[in-house]
C-alpha cells in the first residue's frame, strides 16, 4: 500500500505544504546564517524557526498517512498511525515542559 | 566561514549518499563534522539530528520515491523506532562521548557486513507467481527487472527489534536510523532494497524528532549556524541523490553502503 495509489486530497495537500515548508525554512536557514555572521540580534530565533518547521513537516507526514488510512477505514493502521503521532507528542512535550 | 561552507559541502556529500540509501545521511555527516570538522561528538550528533529532518522534509515534498513507499510497513515500525528514540533520548546524558563513538563505529561495522554477505540478494518474485502481497506487502515496477513484482515482508519481529534499535541509536548517535533499518528490512525481511530505502526514509524525520528535542533541550546543539549550514547542505545533497537514485543498480547501492560502513567504523575503533 503506497501514497501514490490515488491523487487523493489529502496526497496533493500534503506534498504542496511539504514543499512550501520546505521552501520557507531554506529560507530562514539562510537568512540565519546570514544575520549570524553579520552579527545581528534574532539570528537564533530565526533558525529556531527553521528548526521548528524542518521538525513539523515529517509530524504532517504522519497525519497525512493516518488520514489516508481513515479513508481507507483500515482502523488497525489508524489505531498505529494515531500511537505513532501520540508517542512523538509525549517525547516533545515532556522536554517542552 | 571556511568551517561552514566545509560544514554545508558535508552536508551535500550526506545529503547525497543518504538519497541514494534511502537513509537520513546522519551516518556520514557525524564523522565528516566530528572527526573531519573536529566539533564535538554530541555537537556533529546534534546538527546531523536537524540535518536529518532536512533530509526528510526533502523526501516529503518530492514524488519520485512515493510509489515505492510502503506506508503502513512504515506506520508499524514507527511504533518500535519512535519508542526507542524516546528512550534514548531519556537516557541521552548518561554515557560519555567516548562510549557513543564506539557503539557508532560497532553499529557500522555489523551493518556492513551483513550488507556484503547478501550482495546479490533480491527479495522480489514475479507478479505471476504472487497474486497476493498481504496487509503489509506491495508490488511495484522494477526498473532493474523492466517487470512488475511483488513482495512479502518476513520475519517482522526482526524488523520491529531492529526498529526499536534504530530509534534508539537515532537518539545516541545522531542519525536517522535509516542505517540500521534499510540493510534489516533488505536483508532479514525480504523487503527489496528500493522500497526498503524509500520506507526508511519517510520513518527516518520522525525517529528523529525525539533526539533532536533532547539535544537541543541539553544545549548539545552548540552554534546553530553549523546545523543550518549542514541542513542546506543536505537539502541540496537530496535533490541530486533522489534523482540520480532510481537510475543506479540495487547491487552497487549496496556496495556503496557496505564501504562506506567499512570507512565510519575503522574510524571509530582502531
């Protein structure tokens, strides 16, 4: 069972976010590195950022594939998906705590 | 500046090699920054940790490799590799960097080994012979065979311990565990090489996310400018790997991986 058996919603969806997020944290990777050398304040939280969201695109991953597995109503990959997305929550929560 | 455009060509190199592997490319950039860049072991672990999640987030907005992805292979091994990185992320500050660097120069030294043994194993059978995949089988088009072909995973205990194992080692060492997941699936679990790297790939940004929390949480990241570096780096590394990726053979994958290996772990044991 692979994500490219349909052109699903959910398939498009992700990819295109995939991308754009992609694109964004280049951005702001190198916009870092730039304020970094040039020594300008903001420059951590800026690849903070980039951090953040290099760290939520595989989490969507994961969503994208438990929603396509709802829509399958195959409830025992749902049920796996779902453990899966509550395991990497308690990992970054406790540590955000 | 010198040391980052190193850092980010290490991270090209990794990138690289790691699309080719169907792994993070942690297993190369750890060595090129600790031992060719010399930063600290838990310093090159860390930045590779968020180079890693580079890595996957460039899988995740590419196409090529999503038919052979075998999603809920991925979802129940996540189970395994997730826990294990957790746990390994707990127990993250209790060994010395010495201690890390032998377990990574051991954990490459197996897998190479158990790569070469199995050089020209395939794992695939014809379409005709097997009407049936099962839940967590799947048939794909074989560029090397020009044929449809079908396969069963065997043997998942194996692959759920070795998941476990990846997740923690992703934690200790700083790498996806793609490394360790990749040959186990291939070589235990008669998963073929490509859809085995293809799988690993989309399990190797969410291994890592665990670790990369505790890193950053134990200020073992150090200068962000060298994970940002080796995160462009491999971004760009993974674009070039993925497309050269499906015109390269399944046994020179291996080769490759296996010397590779050999290179990582006379590094960190003799």
């Amino acid at each position: 069972m692979t994500f490219g058996d349909s052109n699903s919603f959910v398939e498009r969806a992700r990819c295109w976010i995939s991308r754009a997020a992609l694109v964004v944290a280049t951005i702001l990777l190198a916009i870092g590195i730039g304020l970094t050398e040039w020594h300008q304040s903001g420059s951590v939280a800026v690849l903070e950022t980039a951090c953040a969201i290099l760290l939520a695109v595989p989490i969507l991953n994961a969503i994208a594939a438990v929603l396509e597995e709802i829509g399958r109503r195959d409830w025992p990959f749902v049920g796996a998906g779902l453990l899966v997305l509550s395991l990497v929550a308690y990992s970054v929560l406790e540590k955000v705590r | 500046m010198l040391t980052l455009a190193l850092t980010m060509l290490a991270g090209v190199a990794a990138g690289g090699l790691g699309a080719l592997l169907g792994i993070g490319g942690g297993v190369i950039l750890v060595p090129l920054i600790n031992a060719g860049l010399g930063r600290p072991f838990r310093e090159a672990a860390a930045v590779s940790l968020v180079a890693v999640l580079a890595a996957s987030a460039s899988v995740a907005a590419s196409t090529e490799t999503r038919r052979l992805l075998n999603v809920r292979l991925a979802i129940v091994l996540l189970i395994f590799s997730v826990t294990g990185a957790t746990f390994g992320a707990k127990v993250l500050h209790l060994m010395s960097e010495q201690t890390y660097e032998r377990i990574f120069g051991a954990t490459a030294a197996l897998i190479a080994v158990g790569m070469l043994q199995r050089l020209d194993k395939r794992n695939i059978r014809s379409a005709e012979t097997v009407a049936d995949p099962g839940v967590l089988g799947g048939r794909f088009y074989d560029e090397d065979t020009r044929t449809e072909v079908v396969y069963h995973p065997k043997r998942l205990p194996l692959a759920m311990f070795s998941a476990f194992s990846a997740g923690m080692l992703a934690s200790f060492l700083g790498i996806g565990g793609g490394i360790l997941v990749v040959p186990s699936l291939n070589s235990w679990c008669g998963v073929p090489m490509r859809v085995a790297a293809a799988t690993s790939a989309f399990m190797i940004g969410i291994t890592a996310i665990p670790g990369a929390i505790a890193h950053y949480h134990l200020g073992y990241l150090g200068d962000f400018r060298f994970a940002a570096a080796a995160s462009i780096g491999v971004l760009v590394g993974y674009r070039i790997g993925v497309s050269l990726g499906l015109k390269t053979p399944v046994r020179g994958l291996k080769l490759l991986m296996a010397g590779m290996l050999s290179l990582v772990a006379m590094r960190y044991l003799l």
